[in-house]
C-alpha cells in the first residue's frame, strides 16, 4: 500500500489553495446543517414514538458510530485516490443517505432512520478525513489552526441555521401523523439537492491538487506507530470527549428548555433556541481566529475548556432563565475547541497526516457513545445531574490542553 501525498504545483499554488479554502466552505457549512438538524430528531422521534432517553439518543449512536466503523477503509480510498475524488465520493454517500432519510420520514420508520444516518454519516467520514486533513496540510502548518478555525466558522454558520429552518418543519407537531407530513422531509431533501451540487462542483475540480511522490506505508505498523505521538495519542482521546460532550448537550437542550424548571417553551420554540448554542460557536470560532493571532492556541483552549466545565455544572443547579442561560453558552467555549485539538495533535510530517486524521476521525465516534451514556444516566437518575458526564469530559480536554507538547517536540 502506498500514501500519495498532495502538492501543490507552482506557480500557480497560492490561487490553487485559495480555491480549494472556498470549495471547502460549502462542505464546512453543509456539515454543521445537517449536525445541528440530525440533533432535532431526538426530541422529534422521542415525542412520536414514546421512547426514553437512551433509546431516543440512538439517533446520535447511529449518527457517529461510522466515524470508527468506516475510518480505516475510507482512509484507505483517500490515499488510494486522493483528496478530491475522496470528497467527491462521500458527497455522494451524503445525497443517498438524506433521501433515503426522507423516505424514513415520511413513513416513519425508526430502523431506516437508523440506518440512513449510518449511511450518512459515513459520507461524512469522507469528509472530516479528507476535508479537514487538506486544509491543514496545503498551506503554511503555522496557520493550520487559523485556517480550521475559520472553515468551522462556516460549520458553526450551518449548525445556526440548522435548527432555525428544521424546527418548524420537524417539530411543529408530535402526533405521528403530522410526522409523516411534507414537511418533516423537507431538511433533509433540501440537503440532498446541496450536497449533489457540491459533488458536482468537486468533481469538475477533482484534478485541482496534483498527486506527489508515492511513499511506502505498512498499514497496520504504521498506523500504531503513528498514535504513540504524545499529541496526537491525547488528542484523539480530546476529541472523543469533545464531540461526546457537545452532541450530547446539543441533543438534550430542547429537552431541558422544555422543563417548567427552566424555560418551559413548547418544543418548536425549544428547538429554535438550541440555535444560540451553535450560534455561540459559530461566534467563538470567528473570535477565535482574531485570539489566535495574539496568544498561544494551548492556553486559549483551557481557558475555553475550563469555562465549560463550570458553565455545565452551573446549568445543573441554577434555575429558570439563568440555568437555561449557561448551558446554552457552553457552545460560545466548544467554538475553538475542535479545530484546535485537531491542528495541535496533527503530526507536522504530512506523510503521516492522512493515518493521523484517520485516528482523530474515529475518535468522533464519542458523540455515538457519550449521548447513549447520558441519557442512561437520565433516565437511571434525572435529566439535570446527567450532564456531569459531558462537564467531566471538557475537564480532560483542559487536562490535554495543559499537558500536550508542542507540536514541533511530536518527534522528539
């Protein structure tokens, strides 16, 4: 087996990668849409079909759980085939999965919503390899931070308006035959007609980055090899904490600003607000592309980390407005924190980027795990005291953001 590292090919390489950071925005963007959406469909599926917590954060199980079943042989197509064809191929899967998830909706079947966002989000494995992997190695490593910040940016963009257009349609009412309306299919066939054109516009730039000198790679003895780097080690374990934390509290909110004991909206109103926690990062992640210019990206991250942790704990006690309030403003701290934990545990050498990606994808796999856990607790406990677990999850990410070497000591 081979790694065909992707170059740029001079002299055109500054308008090269200038088009592939615009190419990338709609894929950012279209990924937080359907994150964000996807989230809605816990309380939707839990309302219609009368089922408890954890059976109802299954949505999310489904959703995350390709991230480690598919990491290993879609990273295999992408050093196969490259970057773009890799991308091109996922936004496909994409397509097939958000009708196929249509059909689900509109008659209401809880196995093929299952297995459509398996489906999806295998495409979307594709792209959290491929995707974030290139932008981080075409370009200047210094700024490869600064350059996932801005992308997740657009992502965060999505996951805003995600609630805001899916909210109405999903859950506007919760009796099964309204379920099974026009209406409730709509998010997801719009996403399918958006994600054919990015496919489309992948594939007529599928030759955009030339394809470099062949290296030898030892599939299983590399890949191991690779994952003792100290940073990359912790920072897969960051980011299976990270997006367990965040898709969890993302999942729930509706659901805790529904309790009389906090807001007491309906659930339309409920699944709106959820849009000022993503909107939270999409903010941060503009704000923090400004920071990372003026401080270091580690100290950055456990401030944010730390903020976390004591706005979870906080959302459990504080009652009415003010417990709604600081739960919702975890997703101003979460805003940085992918990027960041990505660009700092990606090896500097980019021939072991695509199997450094590859870990760090498979490590997404948390928000298929945490979610489930959670909501067990909830229904073993309550609601509230679960969200401990994902406030211990943002104490270790503040735990690797103290601890992890610089990137330049990786290799040493």
């Amino acid at each position: 087996m081979v790694i065909v590292t992707s170059t740029l090919t001079p002299p055109e390489g500054d308008q090269i990668a200038n088009r592939l950071f615009r190419l990338s925005i709609g894929v950012f963007f279209i990924g937080g849409f359907l994150t964000s959406s996807v989230s809605l469909l816990v309380p939707q599926l839990k309302l219609t079909l009368h089922l408890d917590y954890r059976d109802a954060l299954l949505v999310q199980l489904a959703f995350h759980s390709s991230y480690l079943l598919f990491a290993l042989p879609i990273t295999w197509i992408i050093v196969r085939n490259g970057y773009m064809r890799a991308i091109v191929v996922g936004l496909a899967v994409m397509t097939a999965a958000c009708l196929t998830l249509t059909l689900a909706q509109t008659i209401l079947s809880f196995a093929m919503v299952l297995g459509a966002l398996l489906l999806l989000s295998a495409g979307q494995t594709f792209l959290q390899i491929a995707s974030n992997t290139v932008v981080a190695v075409i370009g200047p490593s210094r700024g490869a931070a600064r350059r996932l910040t801005l992308l997740q940016g657009f992502n965060s963009l999505g996951t805003v308006l995600g609630p805001l257009i899916s909210a109405p349609l999903l859950l506007a009412e919760l009796d099964a035959d309204a379920a099974r309306g026009v209406g409730a299919t709509l998010p997801f066939a719009g996403t399918a007609l958006v994600t054919a054109i990015l496919m489309l516009a992948y594939f007529r730039h599928r030759n955009l980055l030339a394809r470099g000198e062949a290296q030898p790679f030892t599939q299983t003895g590399r890949m191991f090899q690779v994952i003792r780097l100290p940073c990359l080690k912790w920072g897969t374990a960051a980011i299976f904490f990270y997006v367990g934390a965040e898709v969890a509290i993302g999942a729930l909110l509706p659901t805790v600003l529904m309790r009389p004991d906090r807001l007491g909206v309906t659930p339309v109103i409920g699944g709106q607000l959820v849009s000022l926690y993503w909107g939270g990062a999409m903010a941060g992640r503009f704000l923090g592309a400004w920071m990372m210019m003026h401080m270091a990206e580690s100290r950055l991250l456990l401030a944010v980390a730390l903020g976390a942790v004591a706005l979870t704990l906080s959302a459990i006690f504080l009652p009415g407005a003010f417990g709604a309030g600081v739960l919702i403003a975890v997703g101003l701290c979460n805003a940085i924190m992918y990027p960041t934990i990505y660009a700092m545990a990606l090896p500097p050498d980019a021939r072991q980027a695509p199997v450094a990606s590859m870990w760090l994808c498979m490590a997404v796999v948390g928000g298929a795990i945490i979610p489930v856990v959670t909501g067990a607790l909830a229904d073993a406990t309550a609601l509230l005291p679960a969200l401990a677990l994902p406030a211990g999850c943002y104490a270790f990410i503040a735990w690797f953001a103290a601890h992890c070497p610089k990137p330049q000591e990786q290799n040493s």
